[in-house]
C-alpha cells in the first residue's frame, strides 16, 4: 500500500492534462484566432502631387507637367498594398517653351487628336493590381514593384515600374520614373515605326517622373 498515494497522484495528473486539452479544444475562447486587418486609404494630396513628362525627339526634347484630379493610396501598416489615381489630361503643359506662342502651339498640339485627344478623353487613369515589395533594397533604391493598369485615350494596358515608398500607416509618399511605350495607346504620331524621315522623329517612348503624396496631414516624417 506504500505506492498507493503515488498512484493517486498519478492518476489525478493524468486527469487534469486531459481535462486541460478538452476544455481548450471545445472553447471557442481557448483557440488560438487570426483576424485580418483592414487596409487603410489614404487620399491623395492633389496639390502636393506632382507628375512630369519629359519626351524626346530629333535634335531636342520636351518637358512639362500634368495634374493629378484626384487618387488614393491603400497601405497596410507600413506596407503599400495598392492605390488608384485619375490624371487630368486637360492640365499638359509645356515648361521648356518660353515664347507664349510657341508654348501654347506645342500644348494644343499635344492635347489634339495626333496625341492625346483631350476633348475626347480628358482623363487618363492608374489603378494598382499588384506590389511586391523589393527584398533588402538599398539606400536609395527602390523599394517595391508596382503593377497596374494605365489606360489612356481609352485604351488600357499593364505597366510595371520600380516605386520607392515610404509609409508610417497614416501618411504615404510614392516617387517613381515610369517610361511608356506611347505607341501602345495608339499616339504615333511621327513615330519611327511609321517611316517618318529621321530628322523629324519624335521618340515612341517617353517619360513620367511621379510623386504621390497622401494621407492624414501629410506630416509623413515630421515629428
């Protein structure tokens, strides 16, 4: 009978595990949950945003700026997880032209059927379908790959471009150079591809210098 207590306590451990492992198995409130977290949209700060073109061509090139109507910007803490904006393609101008006859020949022209057919389309819009976020990038660097959908004069085609963003969940900024194949979006006008004389080559790509500033203030950085 000398072993008869240690084989209670036995015997009342065992009971107390299995006890432990029922009761965590049937309460919903002992298993262990995963909740998704919501992105938060951040809207864009249309006056702080900046997109600048820049096109070449035979002998020279061209520069200007297009304005931003309106965008958002989704981000999941301090990641980027997607974002759309409307491009007001209305706005062109021209910065490198400084005779005002010759400035506003060039933005008329642009804003005509031979390019961007304004009247018919006055505004081209992005909409984010995918980000990758760049494993250890630089200083400096960029530090996602953003893919999405442009679409221009109506037509839509998928461009990706390397981003740099910077997040804090409350306020984003997103810089990046996006070259475009202006061909895609039927402007041929004095294209290569069309045997145009090579001193009046205007080159099929072009592009996009963008900086997207949104959020709660914009005091991204600030303290």
């Amino acid at each position: 009978m000398k072993n008869y207590p240690v084989l209670l306590s036995t015997l009342a451990l065992a009971t107390v595990l299995y006890s432990s492992s029922v009761t965590a198995a049937d309460n919903p409130a002992k298993k262990a949950t995963t909740t998704a977290v919501a992105a938060t949209t951040l809207p864009v700060n249309t006056a702080s945003s900046t997109m600048t073109w820049n096109a070449k061509k035979f002998g020279g090139e061209h520069t200007g700026n297009v304005k931003i109507a309106n965008g958002s910007l989704e981000v999941n803490g301090r990641k980027l997880v997607g974002g759309n904006f409307v491009i007001d393609m209305t706005s062109i101008t021209d910065t490198d032209i400084t005779n005002p006859g010759s400035n506003k020949k060039l933005t008329d022209h642009l804003k005509s059927e031979d390019f961007f057919s304004v009247e018919k389309h006055p505004n081209a819009t992005f909409k984010i379908t995918s980000v990758s976020p760049v494993a250890k990038p630089k200083a400096g660097e960029p530090n996602y790959s953003v893919t999405g959908d442009l679409t221009i004069k109506g037509i839509t085609n998928a461009i990706t471009f390397p981003a740099t963003v910077k997040t804090d969940g409350k306020s984003a900024e997103a810089a990046a150079k996006i070259e475009l194949d202006r061909t895609k979006w039927d402007i041929k006008y004095r294209s290569g591809m069309l045997g145009t004389a090579a001193d009046k080559i205007i080159d099929d790509t072009f592009t996009i210098d963008l900086k997207l500033v949104a959020g709660a203030g914009n005091q991204l950085g600030k303290k």
